[in-house]
C-alpha cells in the first residue's frame, strides 16, 4: 500500500485497521484507513473503488479542498 485511492495521500497518512486471518493464521485481507480524507478499505475490494485511476472521477478528493457535495438532512415524516 502506498497511495489512498481516494486522495492519492501519501503512506505516512494511511494507518492498518484490521487484517483479515484465514483459519490457518494467514493474512487474506487488510483493513486501511487514510487519515488526509477519512477513507477507509480492504485491500481485497476491486480495482474500481481501490485504484485511483480506475475510480471514478466524480469519487477523488482533494482534502485540501471542501468536499463538493452537502448532504441534506434527513428528512422525517
């Protein structure tokens, strides 16, 4: 691991969350977490939402940016 695939952040930024053991104690998959952007996944996940290039554009940020969208809040009837 060395980019986040969300905000390209450098490796210092990403911290491990969890790795995933089998039954026989060997690491399937791992956790990150991305601390410029609050981004986290498993490294087991596809190419489409774990490789920058392949994510789409409209999901990549800029943590140095504000995010584009706002979420309006729910809405209760």
């Amino acid at each position: 691991m060395s980019l986040c695939p969300r905000c390209q952040a450098a490796e210092e930024k990403i911290r491990v969350e969890h790795k995933g053991l089998n039954a026989q104690g060997e690491l399937v998959w791992t956790i990150f977490h991305c601390s410029a952007c609050e981004f986290t996944w498993r490294d087991s996940e596809p190419a489409t939402s774990i490789d920058y290039e392949e994510r789409e554009a409209f999901f990549r940020v800029d943590p140095e940016k504000p995010y584009p969208i706002i979420m309006p809040p729910a809405q209760y009837k």
